[in-house]
C-alpha cells in the first residue's frame, strides 16, 4: 500500500515521541516477551492443571476418621473403583460386593474421591463465576456475594430446617430446592431493583443493583441470627443441625447430592468454555460493542444467570465458601492476565487448588476431633494471601 | 464506498435534536462534523451507526439504506472510536487491539492465527510494538488514542468513526492523531470525526459539515464553510480566520484565532 | 431583564442545567435565589425535626410502658398508658413515683441516634461515597470482634457458669476497666480495626485515599471478621456447658436498649459523645470544601488532611462508643443522611445537625415500635427492616443510587 512521504511534522512528532519513550517506557526485554507469548501460557496452563492434579491426589490420601497417609492403599481402592464397574459389565460371574469387601477402608476411599471432587468442582466454580460478576460489572469487588446468594443459600437452609424440624436429616434433598429457589428469588430481586432503578437512566443500573444486593445480604444476615436466636432457645437440638447442615464440612456424598451437583456444575461449565473468549465483551463498554456487531445485553444475561447459579450450586454443596470468589479472581487479575478466558481458567484452578488444600486442612483438623466449617477455613487460608497481594502490587484499578 | 445522509433528522425519544442534514462522502473523503457543545454531534453519529434510529430521512451505504442491515454487516463497514475510554480492567495493549477482532470471531471461536497476523501487522504500522505488553491503563492519552483506532482498524473497516478524537491531547500528541488519520484517508479510508478545533479541518482539507443552533446546517469543503461569518454564528464567539506560511512544505495553510474582549463576545 | 421564575420546591441536588430562553447570567441569579428558598426551608426543616424529637421524648419518657409491662393488645397498651399518666401526675405533685428508668434509656437511645446518624453523614461526606456508613466501614465488625475477644479473654467462670459482665451496682469501687472492660475492649477493637482497613485503603490506591478502595478493604474486613466469629462461635458452642458466651456474641449483634442500662452507662457514654457531637457541630462546614475533592480543598487553603483524619476519627470513635453500650445497630447510619438530604440539601452545615436530630427521631419511634411488637431485643433486625425497605424504596423510585457521586 502506498504510503505518504513523511512529512516534517510527522518526523518531529516521532522525535517528541522517542523522547517520551525514553523517560517512560522501559523496553521489552526478551524474557519478558517470552512471558507475554502464547507458548508459555500454554506451558504455564499445563503446569497449573498438572499441580492441580497432584494436590487432588494428595487430598484423597487424608482420611477423614484417623489421619493416616497411606498411598498404596489409596491406589488400590481407587483402581477398584474404576474397574469394578467395568467388571460387572461384562463379567457376569463377577462378584463386585465380594472384592469391594475385601478390600480395606474402600467404602471410605470412594467418600474421599467424592468430598476432593466436590471441593475442587466448588472451588473451581465459585471462582469461574467470581471473574464473571467481576466482568460484568466491571468492578473488582463485584461477587454474586454482594448480590444476595449466600444470603439465599442460607435463608433456603433456615426455611429447610423449620419446615421439616428434626426430621431434616431424612429429606436432604428437599434442601436443594429450599436452597436453590430460595437464592434464585434473591438475586432476582437485586436485578429487579437494579433494573428499576436504571430506568431514569435508560437500562440497568450497576450501582442500584450492588446496593440492593448489600441492602439484602446486611439484612439477610440480620434475620438469619435473629433465627438462629430462635433455635438457640429451643432445646430440642435443632441449632446443631443447622449447624451441621450451613458449616460445610462437605457432608453430601449421597448419590442424588451428586448427580444434582454434577450436572449442574457441567451445565454451568459448557457455556464458559466454549464461549470463554466472548465474555470479554462485557468488559467493553456496551456502545462501542454495538458499533462492532456484538451485542452485550445477551452476553451479560447469560453471564449474570450462570454466574450467580455457579456460586449457589458451590455455596450449597460446599459450604459457605463465598469469599473465594472475592479474593482469587482479584489476585489473578492483578498478578497475572487480564482476558477473561485466561482470567477464569486461572482463578479457577487456584480457587481449585486452594478449596482442595483447606479440604486437607479440614481432614487433618477433623482427625483430631476438631469440627472446622469449610468456609473459615478458606478464609483463614485465603486472607495473608490477598493481604500479600495488595500490599505487593497496589491498586491496578481505578 | 460512498455514505449518503438523505434528509436526516435525528435526536433521542421522537423529539428531533438536528434536522436536513444532506451529505455525501466517498472513500478517501475526510468528513469533519463542528458545532458547539451540546449541539448534537454525537446524536448524529450515534444515528449514522444505528445505536439510534434515525426520526426521518435515511443513511444510505453505497446505495442500500442500513436501517435493514444487522449490527453485524454494519460493523463490516464502520468502525467507532469513542472519544474518552478507559476499560475497568488493566487490559494489555494487544488484548484491546484484539478485541477489535471480536467481530469477526464466531461466538465459540478463540482469535485464530490470520487474527493475530492482523494484529501483529497493525502494532507495526501503527508503531506500538514497545507498548504491546503493557497494560492499556497506564497509556498516555495519545498512546491510548492510537491503541483504540488501531482496535477500530482491526475490525477491517472502509469507514472509521471518530468521536473528538484529539479531545485533552497535547500538541505532539494531536499531530500524532491527525497524521495517523491522514495516512489512513490517502489509503482510501472514509474518516469522520468530531472535534472543537475548526483548524483541523483545514488541516486535513476535509468536507465539513457545521452544526449551527437553530439554524440549518451547512456542508461543504473545509475552505468555504470555515469562514469568520459562519465560526461567530456557530461558536457565538468571534474566531479570525488567517492564512499562514508552512516554511518547510510552501503551503498556506489556514488557522483560526478565537479572539477575547470586544463588545459583541458579551452576550 | 426578563423575569425570572422561581420553583416553588427546590430539588434534591442542584440541578445546574441552564433553561433554554436564559442566558447565564440569568441562570446564576435563579440559582442565588433557589438557594436562599433551600436555607430558609432547611433551617425550617430542622426547627421542625427539633420540635418532633422534643415532643417525642418527652412522650415516651412520660407515657411510654416499660419493656415487659406492655399487654401485647391496642387495648392494654393504652390501660398502661393511663397507668403511666397517673403515675407521672404523681410524680409531678410530689407524691412519689420516679422516671429514672425511663429517663436514662430514651437519653440512651436519643444520643445513640444522633451518635450513629451523624458519623454516617460524616462518612459519607470524608470518603465522598453514598454507601460509607459505620457499618461498611468495619466499625460494626471491629467492635463485635472486640466483643468477641473480650468474651474469650475476660469473661469470668464462676461455679461452672460462665459471667459475662460484672454489675454495676454490686461493685463498690469505681474503676473504669472493671466496669466497662467489655465496652473498652470492643472501643479499642473498632479503633484499631477502621485504622487497619483505612491503611489496607491507603496501600491499594498507593498512598492516596479514595472512596472505592475504603469501602472494598471494609467490606474484605467485615468477612475476615465474620470468619474470626464464627470461629469462636464454633469454639464456645462445643466447650460451653450452656451456650452463655455464645449468646453473649448473639446478643451483641442483635443490639438492644433493654439490657440492664443506669446512670453509670449514660455517664460513660455522654463522657465521649457529648464533646464528640459538639467538635463536628464546629467542625462540619469544612466538610463542604472536603467533598469538593481534595485538590480543590487544598487550594482552597483547607487541611484535608488533617481535617477528614479527625473527622473519621470522632466518628468512629461515637460509633464504636455506641456499639460497645448497645450492640450493632445497622442502618442508622446510612440511612438517616439520606433522608435528612431531602430536606436540607447537600449543605454540610444544616445537614450534620439535622441528622443528629432526626437520628434520635428515627431511634425512639423504631425502639416504640419495637416495644409494641415485642422484638425490643432485636433493635438491629427491626432497623434493618426499616432501613432496607426504605433503601429499596427510594431505589426504586430512582434517587438512590445517584444523588451523590
């Protein structure tokens, strides 16, 4: 293509330039372009989901009763589990209840591969739908937190409990959907609220709809203790049941508790796959979005609805773990990338990592007849963390 | 291509901010929009982008009139540069460039190789090849203003859209813009842009359209319109208008002066 | 010179907007007028505010039935009442009776209101933010986790039941930490706590001070001391034989002005308050230049420095004074400002007194209500209530969200 000469203008305007340059800018080194590159985020991809691996495989050798690390033991149980029921397929004469039997603390090891699953899937979870809300509503504080779902997880649990009483234990799976629609009705109030509120405005308000959400977390929380008031004073041993049920100590293996939380964690996983490069849209403004052919609405319903589904579904069968989805998605961001496909896969994996590691935590803490909650175990774990990243980096956002 | 407003008269809810606008560009063509604050510049470039339906008359693109055409197909044609930008997140240079790309990725889709070929060919001729790395947030608004055409040009565009682009830049930076935006013209690029320096197009020797309060709106090549008469009746100011020597390129070049004091700037 | 019209009604924030037949000149004349109309209905307004509380007080100390007296029916409520007027008739003649009770716990709940509304006014203006209040700013968690630490530390064990504070009236020697050891540990607690999330603010903006980062590091703090509770939530309930130092923590949270409350507590808190509320009266018209922003401030010859680290600490210091006597109490603080900027306007200067009064408005007709419904021991839920239904109203009706910056 041809271009035109340059022009002395254009060549002082250079000049001015490379002067700025040299006061500003630091020139890309070559290690540092090689940080920037695609071969070592693939590299680096790679590594995180290799540790993750690991660290999923150390989990399944900590018992829950006494704290013994055996890992031989462990291989041998989880190889009978995949094969027995291949086996049975095909084997007729294959006695299943006959192997499981002999082999040692097998019922417990498959427990064990259920409550890693269900940590990691919750953590990974929780923290792909962190980065979401963060996105969209491009605000580094931003979780479905703030929007009322643990509030609703919590409140679903306290109707649970009063409804069913002391039986409450027998109809567990009454309790996803007290959970479920409860966190449903929530959220869908503080998006009512934002919406109205945006009205005057021409669209959906961001700010009306995080104040509804704080206005209805603040007051949740209240009438939740007042409950739990309530329950102190009744004798007959409901507050320990509550207790039991809302501190996630990760006590759903029942085959529909994970049938339920399988299918819906992959129903939330697909979209974010597949469209992991699209959601950055939602970070755009919506204007210059339409001036390119993208329309965000669509983009930020389907975030918005997956994203508070993500942290109910971890919140409900993990405990209340919210506030991975606060920390890890910020200190991914602000170490490491910034593009949303990058973003979720990276604070998924450490918010992986780190449920598996407080999962440990907790099996250790646990063999020595010590009840600790899963989500003050994250909190502990999580907090020196954050406080290291912010003091290290400072503010990235404005 | 050739970008036709026929008759158009736009604004927000039915209630028609700008009216009769009649203009023709083709490719190559800089299209300068003036007028003061407020006065609806940005209505009619939301209008010429669909983001707002027009109240009556038509934009026509070689011909066919867009009303009908998706975002999509438009997109293929126009590219926007809003005028302050500034994502909430610390996006690198190469990734807002990218997201330019957008576009023309399918919705599963990730940017393949001829994606970042065309990427990598526009941080080159757009120089920003030592600022590929770096966060877009920590950019210099010249720096950032160069990072977002370059985002629009990634879109393949014949048509960019340019809403005040050298709003708070410096001189350096200005002329940095402009010469970009010249280069982008004589390579058969249709530019529109806003801005409040009447000077630069005359600079750019661009058709302008003045957008007056009240008053109908004239068209025409920067040298007829931009005239004393027409500046006092758009800006309300008295604006002399005077003609310089380039020492290094023997051209005249034309310049307007507000001027302060005097009786009639009271008003 | 045209004539100009001047509205009746002025508008929540000043609406700059020139008309289209006026020039500005014309504009700045309707605003210097619209301005004068606001003062004069703002100083209105707060006579009026003044009044209401006067009335108010008075009413309830005379009229109003004690916790646990109350019949429970719209019947029995005014049988009490007459009661009560005859027992104050009494005491006016002389002939016995005494309102001492009643007296010390509406001067409570009065200066708690004006305590609570005022430093979330003087949050809002400092941090330049609608949503800074005590309890976003980790005032509320900083003292419930001084509670919680006093209940662990300090509490007494006496013959196998655990005693969470010592009585006022069987000690004999008045030494300030035996008495109030409760009080002064969750006092220091929210101080220590707000200068650790304003230091967290300061790092994340490197060392400039913004709204945004404030209420983040807040609200990072408020769960980081969630899970601390709950720690010790679990801790109490497994080795406590009866849940008492549980409950004092639930107790705590719930807030009320129920609790055993004699001159002792009101002396201890109008010691701080008192001197607290008359600084900012003095101080307040600074806030006006504060929330210019800070580079304006500072030309303008204003400390900014100086001035909003003493306002952010008297108003924490009444907040957590507060919470440590009554227990976490939300909302007040959030939600008074705004309803008071309704009727005064954004003006510092009209704004900090009407809040103190229309706080303890807004506290004796919540507690009244709350005496009436019997849920006088959960003075925090029934705030909340309030609050967030109002908050969502005035959302909803699409003032919320912007009437500050």
């Amino acid at each position: 293509m041809p271009r035109t000469p340059q022009t002395a203008i254009e060549r002082q305007a250079k000049a001015s330039r490379v002067v700025n340059e040299s006061k500003t800018l630091r020139r890309a080194k070559p290690t540092q372009a090689f940080l920037h590159s695609r071969k070592w985020k693939r590299i680096r991809n790679f590594l995180l989901l290799i540790l993750a691996l690991e660290l999923f495989l150390l989990s399944l050798n900590f018992r829950t009763r006494n704290n013994a690390f055996i890992p031989t033991e462990t291989w041998m149980n989880l190889k009978a589990m995949f094969i027995i029921p291949f086996r049975s397929l095909f084997d007729n004469s294959f006695d299943a209840d006959a192997v499981r039997d002999s082999l040692p603390y097998y019922s417990e090891t498959v427990g064990r591969f259920k409550l890693s699953l269900i940590a990691f899937l919750s953590g990974v979870i929780i923290c792909v739908g962190g980065t979401m809300f963060q996105t969209i509503f491009k605000n580094p504080i931003a979780s479905p937190n703030m929007l009322g779902v643990a509030t609703g997880v919590s409140f679903g649990n306290i109707l649970f409990i009063l409804t069913f009483g002391l039986e409450a234990g027998s109809h567990l799976t009454a309790r996803y959907l007290y959970c479920y629609s409860a966190a449903t009705v929530l959220v869908l109030v503080a998006f009512l609220a934002g919406k109205i509120s945006g009205k005057s405005m021409g669209g959906f308000s961001v700010e009306g709809t995080i104040l509804a959400g704080m206005m209805i977390t603040q007051l949740g929380s209240v009438v939740m203790q007042y409950y739990r008031m309530q329950l102190m004073d009744d004798e007959t041993g409901l507050l320990e049941l509550y207790q039991m049920l809302t501190s996630g100590d990760l006590l759903y293996q029942d085959t529909a508790s994970m049938i339920i939380f399988l299918s819906l964690s992959t129903i939330c996983l697909l979209p974010m796959i597949l469209l992991g490069y699209r959601f950055n849209s939602v970070a755009f403004d919506d204007m210059e979005m339409k001036a390119m052919g993208i329309s965000n609405g669509r983009m930020r319903g389907l975030g918005l609805i997956i994203g508070s589904l993500m942290a109910t579904i971890a919140l409900v069968h993990c405990g209340d773990v919210g506030f991975l989805c606060m920390v890890i998605p910020f200190m991914c961001r602000d170490r490491l990338q910034t593009e949303f496909g990058e973003v979720s896969y990276l604070a998924g994996m450490t918010g992986g990592m780190i449920s598996l590691a407080s999962r440990i935590i907790i099996s250790v803490l646990n063999a020595h007849n010590m009840m600790a909650p899963a989500g003050v175990v994250v909190t502990l774990v999580l907090l020196p963390l954050f406080i290291l990243t912010i003091a290290r980096r400072g503010s990235v956002f404005k | 291509m050739i970008l036709e407003l026929n008759d158009l008269c736009c604004g927000y809810n039915g209630k028609a901010i700008i009216k009769d606008i009649r203009v023709s560009v083709g490719s190559g063509d800089v299209f300068c929009i003036l007028g003061e604050n407020g006065v609806g510049k940005s209505t009619l470039f939301k209008t010429i982008l669909k983001l707002i339906p027009p109240i009556s008359g038509k934009v026509n693109i070689d011909g066919a009139d867009i009303s009908g055409w998706s975002a999509k197909k438009l997109a293929s044609y126009c590219a926007y540069v809003a005028q302050s930008h500034t994502p909430p997140f610390p996006y690198s240079v190469r990734e807002v460039i990218m997201t330019g790309r957008m576009g023309k990725i399918n919705a599963f889709g990730r940017p393949g190789k001829k994606d970042e070929e065309i990427v990598d060919g526009l941080i080159e001729e757009m120089d920003l090849r030592d600022y590929e790395n770096r966060p877009y947030t920590e950019l210099s608004g010249g720096e950032r203003q160069l990072v977002m055409i370059a985002r629009a040009l990634a879109q393949e565009p014949q048509c960019l859209v340019l809403d005040e682009p050298t709003a708070n830049l410096d001189y350096g930076n200005k002329v940095l813009v402009l010469n970009t935006l010249q280069r982008l013209a004589n390579r058969g690029m249709t530019i529109i842009f806003t801005t409040h320096d009447p000077e630069q197009a005359l600079l750019l020797n661009a058709k302008t359209l003045v957008l007056f309060r009240g008053r109908p709106p004239l068209f025409g090549n920067a040298n007829s319109v931009i005239t004393e008469k027409n500046l006092k009746r758009a800006y309300n100011a008295r604006i002399r208008v005077v003609e310089v020597l380039d020492e290094e390129t023997f051209q005249q070049v034309r310049v307007c002066i507000p001027m302060l004091g005097g009786e009639e700037n009271r008003t | 010179m045209a004539k100009v019209r001047v509205t009746a009604k002025p508008k929540g924030k000043n609406n700059i907007e020139l008309r289209p037949s006026e020039n500005s000149q014309l504009g700045d004349l309707r605003r210097e007028q619209e301005r004068h109309q606001k003062v004069r209905n703002s100083n209105l307004a707060i006579l009026v505010a003044a009044i209401v509380l006067l009335v108010l007080y008075a009413f309830s100390v005379t009229l109003f039935v004690l916790p646990g007296q109350s019949s429970g029916t719209l019947a029995g409520l005014l049988m009490d009442m007459r009661e009560k007027f005859t027992y104050f008739l009494r005491f006016i003649s002389g002939s016995g009776g005494g309102f001492s009770s009643n007296i010390v716990r509406y001067t409570i709940i009065v200066l708690s209101g004006a305590a609570l509304a005022s430093a979330g006014c003087v949050f809002q203006g400092s941090f330049r933010n609608i949503i800074a209040s005590p309890s976003t700013m980790g005032v509320q968690a900083g003292a419930s986790l001084g509670n919680t630490l006093y209940t662990f530390f300090f509490s007494e064990v006496v013959a196998g039941t655990v005693v969470i504070q010592s009585d006022y009236e069987a000690t004999s020697n008045y030494d300030v930490w035996t008495l109030n050891k409760q009080q002064l540990c969750a006092v220091a607690a929210a101080l220590i706590s707000v200068w650790i999330v304003t230091g967290i603010a300061t790092l994340l903006g490197k060392g400039t001070f913004s709204g945004g980062n404030i209420l983040f590091s807040g609200i990072i703090f408020s769960s980081f001391v969630g899970a601390i509770n709950t720690v010790f939530e679990y801790y109490f309930m497994y080795y406590d034989p009866d849940n008492t130092r549980w409950r004092n923590l639930q107790v705590f949270s719930m807030g009320s002005f129920d609790k055993v409350m004699n001159y002792h507590h009101l002396a201890m808190m109008s010691i701080v308050l008192v001197p607290c509320l008359l600084l900012l009266l003095f101080i307040s018209p600074k806030l006006n230049v504060i929330v210019m922003g800070e580079d304006e401030a500072v030309t303008m010859g204003v400390n900014v420095r100086l001035y909003r680290a003493l306002l952010i600490s008297v108003g924490t210091l009444m907040a957590a004074v507060v919470y440590a006597f009554v227990g976490a109490i939300g909302f007040v603080g959030f939600i008074v400002p705004q309803i008071c900027r309704r009727f005064t306007g954004p003006d510092f200067r009209k704004l900090i007194p009407m809040c103190m009064i229309m706080g303890g408005v807004l506290l004796i007709l919540v507690y009244n209500l709350a005496l009436l419904f019997g849920f006088s021991l959960y003075m925090n839920m029934v705030t909340s209530v309030i609050g967030c239904s109002m908050m969502v109203y005035s959302l909803l009706a699409g003032k919320g969200g912007r009437s500050y910056a």
